[in-house]
C-alpha cells in the first residue's frame, strides 16, 4: 500500500465518522481529535474501521501514532507491506 | 260511617283550597261496603285496597289525624307524605295500602293468603277492587290462582256501576260479576251495598267460611258513588236523576231511619255523633295544617332497606 | 264574612273562566249548594258552596277573562248562630301556594337554551350578541358570526383527556406532539415520549423529516425539558476528585494484550463504576411520578451523547449494573453509533433510570449537569487531567477525574449523595473487580 | 365429582344453581319455590330436577302460566312474611310481570314510609344464542337497573350462581338475578367448603394493564376469550365481571379505567339507553381526565335477534369485536 492509498483509506474511514469534514481543509501534521472534535469512541471506530479495511493490527502502544493524519499513512505504508 | 262521610266531604273543600293535591277519590255514598266488611274481619286479618280507600283505611281503624296529614303531604301522614290520598300505609293495622293499579293489589292479596296457607295460620285477606277491575288479566289470574290453591282470600268486589266514565254494560260482556267467580268454582253472592247490616251479615259468614279453610269467596256489593270519580270529573255519563235516585237510599240515612225505628237511637244521640265527628275531622286537619315537611335530605331513605341486611 | 274563591277541581288545573252564577245577592245558600258555573279549557264544571248563609255580593260578573285559582268570587254573610267554621286561611292569588310556581313570563330577546349552549360552547356573552331573529332574537347564526375571531385564534389539538392532563402537568406543548392514537388522537403515550426523551425526540419518523426539522424539533424538546427540570427539580450539587490511575493503568494493560477490535474506552469503566455504585444507594435510581418517588430495581444508565449537527440524547444502557465490562464496551458503542445515525428505540429513550453525561471527554474539567426529568439524579465526569496529588504524603502526578453529581432534593440529601461518590471512588480504585 | 386434595368441586353452573335453592329450603322453611313447570317438570331449564320429590307440592308449587299473578303473589307473600324464590321462565315472560315488579316490589317500601320489606328473590334466565327467536332472546337486566328499590345480580361463575342465592334470600330488599340461559352446561370449580357471597361488588377476573373489558353475565366468557386473543398482539386486558348492576359498582369501574386509560364496555343488551350507556357515563363523569381514548361499547345489533344462525351471531356481541374495538382504542 502506498502513501496515496493508505492518504485515501483514512479519508474515507474519517468520513463515515465525520461525514461533514472536507479532506482538503484537514491539517495532516496536528491532533485530529482537536481539529475534527472527535472524541474517545470517535477515534476507536476511526482506528477500527481502517483495521477493518486494511486488515492492519494497530495494538495499544501504537494507538498514539494515529493522532494526525500523516502519522496514520506512515504507520499503514510500513505496515501493510 | 259518619266519619268517612264528613272527613271526605272535609277533603273535597281542602282540596278545592289547594291543600290536597293530586288525585283525590271520594267513597261518599259507598260507606256501607268498608265498615260492614272491616266489622267482619279481625285485626289479624289483611286488607288490601284500592286508591279509593278513605273510607276503608278508617274503617279498618286509622286515626284521621295520619290520614289528613298523609293527604297533606306531611311527614307525619301515615306513609310519611310520600303515598298521598291514593297509597295511605299502616302496618299496625296489616293495612297493605292503597293501589293505584286498577287490579295491581289483586295478585298481593293472593300471596298475604298464602303465605297464611304455608305457615298453617287462621287468617283472612280481604281484598277491595272496583268492577272496572274485573277486565284486568291480573283479576282473572289472581281468581283463579286463589280457587286452583284454596288461599284464604275474601274477594270484595264494590260495584258501583262506573268505572270511571264507563258503565258496566260497555265494558263486559257478562255483567253479573258472581258469575265470572262462579268459573273458578268459587261461591259468590250479591249483596245490597247500601245497607250496612246486610253488608256485615254477608261478609261475616263469608269470613268464617274462608277463615275456616273453606277456600276463597267472591262478595259483590251493589253500591254508588255519590260525587265524581275524581275531583276533575263532568260526570256527564250519568244524569243527576239516577244520581238523586240512588241518594234516597244513602246508607247513612238507611241506617238512621233503622235505628230510631228500633228505638236505639234517638234524636240527640245523633247530633251528638255530628259534633263529635266534627271535631274530630277539625282535629285532624288542624293536626296535618301543624304538619312539617319530610327534609329534603331523607328522600332516598327507605329505597332499600336500614335495617336487617 | 266569608270570601268564595274560585276552587281548584282538578290536579292540572290553573285557570278558569266564571260562566254564570246560580245565586243572587240575597239569597240563601246551603253546604254543598250549586252556585256557579265555571268552565277550564277542558269542561264545564260546577262550583259548590261550603257554607250555611246569605249571598252579600257577587265580586265578579261572568266574563270570558281566565281567572287564576283562588280569585275572589262572591262574599257570603254567615247565617247568626251559624257557627262560622275555622276555614283555613286561603292564600291570597299572589303568595304562590307551596308546589304551585306561578310560571314566569316568557322574556324577550333572550336565547333559547340550544342557543345559549353553543354559545357557552364558543364562549360568546349572548348579552353583547345582536339578534338577527324575529322580535331581536339570537339565532345560533349570530352566536357563530360573533366566535368568528375566537374559532379562528385557538387551533384545538385533537388529543386525549389523559394526554390533555399529562401536558399541563409536564409543560409539553400539545401542538408539536406527533400524534399515534386514533384517527390522529394525540395520546399519553405521544406526551410522555416526548417529555421523556428530551432532548431528543423518540421515535421520530427519522427518514422523513430532514435534518434540519429534527434538530429543530429537537433544540425546542431539550429547552422545554430543561427548563421543566430547573422548574419543578431542587437540585442539589456534590463533587469529588478520584484518581484513576490504577484504573488507566490496568486498562492499558488489558488493552495491550487485544486486538483493535476488542479495545475498551475508560467511558466504559466509569459507565460501570457508576452501575454498581448505585446499587449501594439505590434512592438516586428511578423515576419521581405523580408527586412521588419510584425507585427502579433495575439499573437502566442513560448516556448523554452528543450529536455532530448539535444536540445530545441519552438513551439508555439496559442493566448495566449486570453487564461485563467487554460487554458494556460494547453496548456503548452500539449506542453511540446509533444515536449518530438517529437508529435508536423508543424502549431505550423512554427509561433510562439515572444518565451519565460527559464521561472525561475533552471539554470543560467539572460538569454541572442537570436532571433530566422524570429521573432524580445525574453523574457527570470532566476531563481527565494530570493533576498533583498526595501519596503516602509524597507528592505525585496521577491522571484525575473530576466526579460531579447532581440530586433531586425531594427524594435524597447531599449525605446519600456523598455516599454514592465514595462508593465509586473506592470501586474505580479496583479497576479489576469491575 | 369432588377433588379431595385441593379442596375443590367441578360442577355445572346449573347444579349450583339447584344446590343453592336446596340448601336454602332446607335451612329455612320460609322459602319455597313457585314458578312455572318448577315442579314436576323439573324447571324449563332443568335447574330445579328432584325438588318436588324432596320438599313437595306445598313448597315446589307449579303456577298456571299467569306471570302476574305469581309474581305478585310472590311479592305478598313476602310481605306475609314468606321468603319465597319466583323463577320465571325468562327475561321475555317477566314483561307480563313488569306491572308488579316496578310498581309493587320495588316501591312498596319507599311509598309506605319504611312499612313494608318486600324480602323476595325473582330468578330469570336471560340472553340469547340459542336460535329461538326475538321473543325469546331478550337481555332486558338493564331494565330492571334502573328501577330503584330492587336489586339486580348476574352470576357468570358457577361460584356466585352456587353462593349468590343465600346473600340475596337474607335481603330484605327484592332480588333479581339474571342467568342467562348459555351458562347452564359451563362447568367450573367450586371452593369446599364455599360461603355465601356479596351482592355489593365487581370482581376483577382477570388483572390487566392496557384496557379495560367491563361485563358481565354471559359476555364474561366473550371478554375472557378476548383478552386472550389481545395478548397475543401484546394488549394486557383487565377482564371486571361486574356480577351487579344495581348498585352498580362504580368504584371498581372507576379504578380499573383509571389504571388502563382504555374501557370497552360489553353488553348483551343494546346499546341505545342500556346499562352500557349507564357505565359509560359513570367513566366520563368521574374519569374523564383518565381516558386515554374514547370509550367503546360493543352490544347488539340495534334489531330484534334474528333466528336464522349465522344472522343471530352477526347481531350478537362477538370476541372479535371486542378484540377490534380494544386495538382501536388502544393502538
């Protein structure tokens, strides 16, 4: 999976959450539960639905690398090799 | 008989000054039937009668002051105010009331009898009704239940010839009225309802009999209203001749002329009973006048029973 | 003297005219004489004398006039020695006897009772109508044209007596209530849900009314409910700190070990801690209805939720105090995905025994919730903040939540309340009995 | 047939019936039973088979078919001092009787002033359902409900038909009860040793919490089969089997319309001015602001009950009607 498929993955998964957010207007590089106003179970799901889509494992102590978008498509591109 | 006589006439004016109100029907003329037939009874016995019961209630030895104030309406009338001229009540005397029903005290008569009959007790039911009575299916029914079970009723029919505006001859096919008793096998005689001693001669014997277990017994008495049927009555079915005629034999005056004839009764006597019954007429209407009212709060008192449930 | 007054003859009888006389001034009359005729609209009648004595004067010549009963007819003049009876006094014509109304006479202009009755029914004063009728009288016709504004003004709602009452008593406006009884009938059922489900709205036909409608409807059900709480609930605060690092720290640990799928939220925990707490004061779980409180044996947690268009509901975990903590996991989430997809059931809007709000997300660090009727309580945690605290008297940096309740005075005291705090700061404290 | 253990008896309704007059004639000999073809026949309906035999002529008396007459006889007789049982026939042949029922049992001791009792118990059979015609199909209770001064009872279990009679024999009042003519063969259990029960009040049969089927007499089982037929759609029927409608209980009425917001009355007789429109009153009167919806009544047709089978029924109170009217209002 490359960087554009895992970018468009995440967007995807983001917009059954958040239907109204524009990935155009998202800042790649800060928190998304602030920019987004996503909360806890917000964020699970987000997490959830991209393990469901990609089959990727995303365990406890890597949960932090998800907070902004680029640290999310990095994670994906190494693994989902 | 001089009670009745001047008590009603008594009511007739009370009436007209808007007293009494309602319905009111004089027995003027027939006293001779209620006080014959009421010396032949005892005061165990039961009398049912009908809403031209005046005469028969005093007869039967109700005290006028409860009758007058009945008629009143007052709480201290007999049945309270609530029954009037027509539904005058004394257990007391087993006086089981007036019936405005033409022929509705009928079926009554026959069960007091016989409860009498199943509780094995020497007791007569007399049973008062007008000749108008006799097309009522309830008459015949009664009859012949009383004949079927042998009751110890006395059936005491007053014709006086009217029922209502009717004569007897446009309402029944068979007049004599003995003979509608004589088809339930039951003994009937005519009897003179003007002349008290013949009245209280028949009606004795007929009590014995039936007192005695001898089944019921059917009297007809010939007799005559002098006033109206009410008090609201033209009476244009009748002329004021036969009325007249029928006068000249008031039983009161029968029985005056029989009684100075015998020597029993003499002048001053008799005008001793005139103020002495009328005063107790003034008496009793001085007492219903001092009558109150039944309190508004007590109407649905005795709808059911207070006591014994 | 004696006065002869025309008698009453008969029960319905009133009036009657004087057709001749059979006497004249002079002459002697006896008890029980005829002396005049009279005649009612029914028959000519005679009329009888009740005394002995001489007839002084005829009062009144025959005539066709009606006379009432009781007129003054003639005088007689006792004969001397005749004892004059005591007549009873006869009531003059006017002092109506007792039971003998004299009939009024009919008014003008007044409406007839059919007429009056619609306008009670309008509530149209009949005296400021002008009648268009014959001789000025009010027809219904006129009684409508002048409820004309008022049928206009009040659009009546078509609902049920009981559902009439439940409105007044809880502030719900009958017009916006979606109506499921009868032929359109707003009934109880319609008033409760809506009341109760503040500030969403149950059961509403989700497809049908776009979302604008909804959070519309919605904003107006929350405000009504609200200011009903604030109205009828004495409200009584309490707040406490508790640590939850033990908590977060075995979380963690469990979350470590399981997959994406089976990971659970601290909201979860807290969801938990609370159940069981309440089962130790359980006067902070029920309803308050009809003027008293009805404690609930189960333990139905509401959890707020907010909406993204705005809005928040708090439908209803069932039984929470039974659930395991993967299974409360996971029922929370089922909710809330739900919730924010407007899929929710009228049985979990329609009973949630106590709510929990906020649940240590972002936002403010303590929650002043109010109760939302017909419960007597609510929990609220702020958000979960690093925070100094004192152990074994070192200082230390533990994450810390800020526990908020708020009581219904009427049914408990700040007492139960504080009982209840404890009791979830000592159960969050062993994360692992939850 | 007794069942020893648990205490109880299954006896037809008639049985009952029969029992309560033996027993009542046994342990008083003021009463005794007069009415037609009560003797040697056994009763039209077989309720009073082997009495004649057991207490003879004297007290089983066979009448002339003269309902007048035997009915105000057994009105004077109870003024006599007697306290007899009067069956007559049916509802239908007591019209002949309505003269000295309504004004002689009913009013004799209010119009004498609190005189004279009149401690008579009439026994009717009532309704329809058998195909014998519109004069001999009548449900006329609600009649006699509206007469003050009498009392009207309508037993619908085999309890109150074997335990109803000796309540009402100890009144000094007149009693009218009401059994209509299809529970005869229904059989139910019977408490051992039973006791006499009121004549006052209602009985809830069945508790229920959606609405409330109000009746009595031989609709109850209609309603019961109703409810049954409401719960498997989920509708909790309360079933009140009013056993008495004068005095009516309205308290009870009251109570259970208050806690199902829901009331469908019904009644054998019609609807126009019958005992249906009396209870529907009484709820809007006192329980207006608890209806929830409007009231139903389900009744006859308004038509004299046709012979023809499948006519009758169309024109009877039916279950499914009942079941209609009750989703209708309840929803």
């Amino acid at each position: 999976m490359n960087k554009e498929e895992a970018r468009q993955t995440i967007f995807e998964v983001l917009g059954e959450i958040a239907p109204e957010v524009d990935p155009a207007t998202v800042d790649d590089s800060s928190d998304l539960t602030e920019q987004l106003d996503l909360d806890s179970m917000d964020y699970l799901n987000w997490m959830l639905g991209i393990n469901q889509a990609t089959g990727v494992e995303i365990p406890q102590r890597d949960v932090s690398r998800f907070l902004t978008i680029d640290g999310a498509v990095e994670y994906l591109v190494i693994h989902s090799g | 008989m001089l009670r009745i006589r001047r008590f009603e006439e008594r009511c007739a004016q009370l009436y007209q000054a808007e007293k009494i109100r309602g319905f009111l029907h004089l027995y003027i003329g027939e006293e001779a039937v209620a006080v014959g037939v009421m010396e032949a009874l005892r005061p165990d016995d039961a009398v049912v009668a009908t809403y031209r019961e005046h005469g028969h209630a005093l007869a039967r030895g109700m005290d006028p002051k409860l009758v007058m104030a009945e008629m009143y309406g007052k709480v201290e009338g007999c049945s309270r105010g609530r029954g009037g001229s027509m539904h005058l009540f004394d257990a007391s005397t087993r006086f089981y009331g007036g019936n405005a029903i033409v022929g509705g005290g009928l079926p009554l008569a026959v069960g007091l009898a016989l409860a009498d009959r199943l509780e094995d007790r020497k007791r007569v039911t007399a049973v008062f009704f007008g000749e108008g009575a006799v097309a009522e299916g309830e008459f015949h029914e009664s009859m012949n239940l009383a004949a079927l079970w042998h009751l110890p009723v006395l059936f005491c029919c007053e014709n006086n010839l009217y029922a209502m505006g009717t004569a007897l001859a446009r309402s029944e096919s068979q007049t004599r009225v003995t003979l509608k008793a004589a088809s339930y096998e039951m003994s009937a005689w005519e009897v003179d309802g003007m002349d008290v001693v013949a009245v209280e001669e028949a009606a004795r014997r007929a009590a014995e009999s039936v007192r005695s277990g001898g089944g019921p017994h059917f009297l007809e008495f010939r007799t005559y209203r002098f006033r109206a049927h009410s008090m609201f009555d033209p009476e244009l079915y009748r002329s004021k001749e036969e009325v007249e005629k029928w006068k000249e034999r008031d039983p009161i005056d029968l029985l005056d002329q029989r009684l100075t004839a015998d020597g029993i009764l003499t002048g001053e006597e008799r005008a001793a009973m005139e103020d002495e019954v009328a005063e107790e007429v003034e008496a009793a209407v001085a007492f219903a006048e001092a009558g109150t009212w039944e309190p508004v709060e007590e109407l649905t008192r005795f709808v059911y029973s207070e006591v014994g449930r | 003297m004696i006065d002869f007054v025309l008698p009453s003859l008969g029960a319905d009888m009133d009036v009657a005219k004087l057709n001749c006389w059979l006497v004249k001034p002079g002459d002697t009359v006896h008890k029980g004489q005829i002396i005049a005729e009279v005649e009612t609209d029914k028959a000519v009648l005679e009329v009888e004398c009740w005394d002995e004595g001489v007839v002084e004067e005829l009062v009144l010549a025959p005539g066709p006039t009606r006379l009432p009963v009781g007129t003054l007819l003639a005088r007689i003049r006792p004969l001397e020695g005749a004892q004059p009876r005591s007549s009873p006094k006869v009531p003059a014509v006017e002092e109506a006897v007792a039971g003998q109304p004299t009939r009024p006479a009919p008014r003008h202009g007044v409406p007839s009772p059919p007429v009056r009755h619609l306008a009670h029914q309008l509530g149209v004063d009949t005296a400021r109508v002008a009648g268009s009728g014959p001789a000025g009288e009010i027809t219904r016709e006129d009684v409508r044209r002048a409820a004309e504004p008022v049928i206009g003004r009040e659009q009546r709602v078509k609902a049920s007596p009981l559902a009439r009452r439940l409105a007044r008593e809880t502030g719900v406006d009958l017009g916006i209530v979606p109506a499921s009884g009868l032929a359109g009938l707003v009934t109880a059922k319609d008033v409760r849900a809506m009341e109760q489900v503040t500030p969403a709205p149950t059961d509403l036909p989700v497809e049908t009314t776009e979302p604008e409608g909804r959070s519309e409807t919605m904003r107006r059900a929350i405000a009504r409910s609200m200011a009903h709480s604030k109205r009828e609930i004495p409200h009584y605060y309490l707040a406490n700190h508790i640590d939850l690092d033990r908590a977060l720290r075995w979380l963690t640990a469990q979350n470590e070990e399981r997959p994406i799928s089976g990971r659970i939220l601290p909201a979860a925990l807290l969801l938990k801690a609370t159940a069981l707490a309440l089962r130790e004061t359980p006067d902070l779980n029920g309803h308050w209805v009809d003027d008293g409180f009805r404690p609930s044996d189960a333990v139905h947690l509401g959890v707020a939720i907010s909406l993204r268009e705005g809005g928040l509901v708090a439908p209803a975990i069932h039984d929470a105090d039974r659930l395991s903590l993967d299974e409360m996991m996971a029922s929370l989430r089922d909710l809330v995905n739900r919730a924010r997809s407007w899929r929710l059931r009228s049985s979990e809007m329609s009973d949630p025994t106590i709510t929990v709000t906020n649940l240590g997300e972002r936002g403010v660090e303590t929650a002043f919730p109010v109760i939302i009727p017909p419960q007597v309580a609510i929990v609220g945690f702020g958000r979960v903040v690093d925070m100094p605290v004192a152990i074994d008297g070192q200082p230390a940096v533990h994450p810390v939540v800020h526990a908020t309740l708020a009581g219904d005075h009427r049914v408990t005291d700040g007492h139960r309340g504080g009982l209840f705090l404890d009791a979830l700061d000592r159960l969050l404290q062993e994360p692992e009995a939850l | 047939m007794t069942d020893v253990l648990t205490q109880t008896r299954t006896i037809t309704y008639r049985e009952a019936v029969r029992e309560a007059i033996r027993e009542a004639m046994q342990q008083d000999d003021r009463v005794f039973l007069m009415g037609e073809d009560v003797g040697r026949y056994g009763g039209c309906y077989a309720v009073s088979k082997g009495l004649l035999e057991e207490f003879g002529p004297e007290r089983v008396r066979d009448t002339p078919l003269s309902e007048a007459a035997f009915v105000g006889a057994g009105i004077g007789a109870a003024l006599g001092g007697m306290r007899p049982i009067v069956e007559v026939m049916t509802v239908n042949f007591s019209l002949l009787a309505l003269d000295q029922i309504v004004n002689n049992a009913a009013l004799y001791l209010h119009m004498s002033g609190g005189q004279f009792n009149v401690p008579l118990v009439i026994r009717m059979a009532t309704g329809a359902g058998r195909q014998v015609g519109a004069q001999h199909s009548h449900s006329l209770e609600g009649w006699y409900a509206h007469i003050p001064g009498i009392r009207v009872v309508t037993p619908a279990t085999v309890e109150d038909a074997r335990w109803m009679l000796p309540t009402a024999l100890s009144d000094p009042d007149p009693v009218i009860i009401f059994e209509h003519s299809g529970l005869y063969n229904s059989e139910g259990e019977l408490p051992e040793p039973g006791a006499p029960v009121d004549i006052v009040s209602s009985r809830v049969r069945q508790a229920g919490s959606d609405v409330s089927l109000i009746t009595y007499g031989g609709s109850l089982p209609k309603a019961l089969a109703a409810a049954e037929d409401l719960a498997t759609v989920g509708v909790s029927a309360e079933v009140l089997d009013l056993r008495v409608l004068r005095p009516l209980d309205t308290e009870a009425i009251l109570a259970s319309v208050s806690a199902t917001h829901h009331a469908v009355i019904i009644d054998e007789g019609w609807k126009t001015a019958g005992i249906s429109a009396e209870i529907a009153a009484c709820i809007a009167e006192q329980a207006v602001w608890e209806l929830d919806a409007p009231i139903r009544r389900v009744c006859s047709a308004e038509v004299p009950i046709p012979y023809a089978r499948h006519m009758e029924e169309a024109a009877l109170p039916q279950v499914s009607a009942i079941v209609a009217a009750a989703r209708e209002i309840v929803g």
